[in-house]
C-alpha cells in the first residue's frame, strides 16, 4: 500500500543546520533544488496496492535515493548508511537528522518493483523532459549512439554446476508447494547435491576429465528424473524452470559413440545459448576478438553538443550494437526529439538502419558498415572498391568500373554487378568473390554513405 510522504519541519531537519554548510553550487543542494520537486509519490501510484499490505516507504524518496546511489557508485547497504550519517545524502533527500529512512532491502524491491511495473524508465524520462522544457536540449540536436558491455552479476558456471544450478532452480518452489512430487524425486536422487551451499560444486578435490565426465552423467540422469517427476506439475513457474533445464540440456549436450552423454563442442553450441538459469537473458558476448563477457550491451545515445544522454537501451550481450539502434532514437520521440543526424560507428552503417531513421526524420551519419555475411568471408571488404558519386558508378581494386546496379528498396541500398566478362578472366578472383558460380562480384552500398569510399 503506498503512503504518501509527509513533511513537517522539524529543528532535525538538515537543511535547517546545513543551509550555511552546503555550498550553493554544491550538486546536492542543486539536486534538491531541481530534481527532488520533479519526483512525487503519486507517479508511483499504480506500483502499489491501494488498500492492502503495509504502508509503502515513499517511493519518490526511494527513486531520489536510487538516483543519488548510482551517482555515488554505493551498494544497498553503504546507502542505508550515507541515508544515516552523510549530511549532504540527508540534505539532498530532505531527511532530518535523526531520521533512518529506509532498510537497504527496500532499495532492491524498489527496483524490481519498477521493472515488473515497466516503470524503468520513469524518472529518467521525467529528468529528461525537464530538461528539454528547460531548453537545455534542443529537439532536433545532433546525437551520437554507442554501444557498451554490462557484465551480469553472475558466476559463470561450468557444465555440471550449469545442471545442478538448474535443478537447484526447480526444486526450491516444489519443496513447499508440491510435495508428493519432491518426495518422489528425493527417492531417486541425491538431493545433498542440491542444497544452496553443494549447488555450485562438482565434489571434493579438484576434478579430472574422467571424474567430470562421469558427473555430468550422474547430473543429467538427475536432470531427468526431475522433469519425468514433475510431468504433472501446472505450475507457470516451475514449468518456466523446466523449460529452461530442457533447453540448457538440449544446447549442450549429445550422446558419443557409445550413447554415453557429452559436452558439445564449442562450435557446435547454438549462439544465443542460455548461460545462466539464475539471469536468463544474460548472453555470451565480445568486447574485442580476444576478449568475452557474460551479460548485455546497452546502445546509449547523447547529444552532441549539450552532452545530455537521451536514451539507453539493453539487448543481450551477443547482440550487435545496430540491432536495437533504431529503438534507441525514435523511443525519444514520446518526448518530442528527433535528432536531425545520427553520429555513429561502423556497426551503425548498414543500409537499413539508415533508411528507418530516414523514415523517422533522422539521418544517420556512420562508416559503410563492412561486416561481410558468413558465406562471404576471406572475400576483398567494400572499402577496397571506389564509388565515384557523379559518374555513379563503382570500381574495382583491379581496376575494373561498372554502372550495372540495381536498387534494394527494402535495405534502401544499391547493389553493383561485375560482369563476368571482366571477373572470369580476372588474377585475383579467388579473392575477390566466392559466389556460387565464381563468376562475378557483387558490391551493395549506400550512396549517402559515399564519401567513405
Ligand atoms: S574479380 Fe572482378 S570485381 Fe573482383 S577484382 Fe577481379 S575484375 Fe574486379
């Protein structure tokens, strides 16, 4: 039940003894000043109850809390303390001296509590408007997009600990709700294997190739016996968790020669393969060639010029960073921007993503992306051919120019042709295209994009 936030000055407010203390262009008297009356009680409103459960802590003093966490980097519990005795924390959230706001749990459940409502987004969209209606962003400034890695705050597992995580997963709900089901599964299999302080472990000492293989059949036939058990089980969220062993057992394992049960190989593991049943939408990912990470990538555009950020959007980590950058401009539109250009990388450049932004009022401004597809690879890239704007026409590094092209309306790109009088009596051609037939090159580009050649 939410409960409004009363306030009635008292001797202990901090403001009354820190009036002299804070400097006026200190940033916690600025964030008093300009984004505490920006966040009331009452647009939280639908979070909660309205006449059932207790009285709710203020949710704007939470999400001013929130706010001022992240912007000094502290955990749930060190804010619980800077709540308590650092006077400019209690100055900012208008807290009086001896007041102890809030346990530090209740920061973590005003979180989820957002994210179930789809209420993320809520005070970053206020301070944002604000801001335009201030005039400090214009509506159409120029923006530029980046993508960066989140990494999930999650062990990486190996295969057996993946297993049991998974099992450990299911069966916590089926002990209190389903008890025929558990007995029966306790009848079959060791379930000290399964307990939270076992769950992460592969037995004692450290494990040789032989004694993990011979786990990870131990694990698995576990694994089944739990998903034969629970065959009756309606519950959503057991069989949510059901689903999600299934799944890990089907990305990653298969039978050898014998019929025994093994690990895949890498290569041969799905891309988008679940990494984790505690984070479920974590993904495997690449900051570079050498180097992964278990997480997501987030596309955060800002302006240019007034160095405001505009948007955030999370994908999974395995994502490219184009894929959701579209989203990432036109969501502003709700509040009225729409950048006049897109600045971006490489990864911003495909022909598509430009042609939506277009659509949307936008224009993207990145190198031609050259990302060769799977079936193209060890080919010469775009950047070795040269597209002569006025002529309209593409050359070859061989030399070789043509104008045969066509227009991909769909990718809003043109597509050029070698003709195979050229190509077929070509030195480098082995380098240059490997096309079914071997008998041309194919280039698509995007005029717009045609300096970059
Ligand atoms: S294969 Fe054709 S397009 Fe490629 S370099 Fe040779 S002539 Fe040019």
């Amino acid at each position: 039940m939410l409960k409004y936030r009363e306030h009635q000055g008292s001797f202990y407010d901090a403001d009354y003894i820190c009036e002299q203390l804070i400097p006026q262009d200190s940033f916690y008297r600025k964030f008093r000043e300009i984004v505490a009356p920006l966040l009331k009680d009452k647009q939280f409103e639908s979070m909660y109850c309205k006449d059932n459960g207790r009285p709710a802590i203020s949710p704007a003093l939470l999400a001013m809390a929130t706010i001022l966490q992240f912007h000094k980097d502290l955990s749930d519990r060190e804010m619980e303390q800077a709540c308590m005795y650092d006077i400019q924390i209690k100055y900012a959230l208008g807290l009086s001296l001896d007041e102890r706001p809030f346990d530090h749990s209740s920061l973590g459940d005003f979180r989820k509590r957002l994210l179930e409502n789809g209420k993320e987004k809520e005070i970053f969209d206020r301070i944002l408007s604000h801001l335009i209606k201030q005039g400090l962003i214009e509506k159409n400034e120029i923006q530029r997009i980046d993508a960066t890695h989140v990494i999930a705050d999650i062990a990486v597992p190996t295969m057996v600990q993946l297993v049991k995580k998974s099992i450990f997963e299911i069966l916590k709900p089926l002990k209190g709700r389903y008890k025929d089901a558990y007995e029966r599964i306790a009848s079959e299999i060791d379930m000290t294997e399964y307990t939270r302080e076992s769950v992460n472990s592969e037995g004692p000492g450290r494990p040789d190739a032989e004694k993990k293989k011979r786990k990870l059949v131990e694990v698995v036939n576990d694994a089944r016996a739990v998903l034969r058990q629970t065959r009756a089980v309606g519950d959503k969220d057991i069989r949510k968790k059901k689903d999600m062993l299934r799944r890990i057992l089907q990305e990653n394992l298969e039978k050898d020669q014998d019929g025994e049960v093994k690990e895949k190989q890498h290569q041969e593991k799905p891309k988008d393969m679940l990494v984790s049943p505690i984070d479920p939408d974590a993904r495997c990912g690449r900051k570079s060639k050498t180097k992964k990470f278990i997480g997501y990538r987030a596309n955060v555009a800002e302006t240019v010029e007034s160095r405001f950020i505009t948007n955030i959007v999370v994908m999974p980590g395995n994502r490219n960073d184009g894929k959701t950058a579209v989203e990432t401009i036109i969501e502003q539109k709700g509040l009225g921007l729409i950048p006049a250009k897109v600045i971006g990388d490489t990864a911003y450049g495909e022909g598509l993503i430009r042609k939506q932004l277009k659509e949307h009022g936008s224009e993207m401004i990145a190198p031609l992306c050259t990302i060769r597809s799977p079936h193209a690879r060890l080919v010469y890239p775009k950047s070795m051919f040269k597209y002569d704007e006025k002529k309209k026409t593409l050359t070859c590094p061989q030399g070789v120019t043509t104008r045969e092209s066509f227009r991909d309306y769909q990718k809003d790109i043109t597509i050029y042709h070698f003709p195979l009088s050229n190509c077929g009596k070509c030195q480098v051609r082995s380098k240059c295209t490997n096309s079914a037939d071997g008998s041309f090159q194919t280039v698509s580009c995007n005029e717009q994009s045609s300096s970059l050649y």
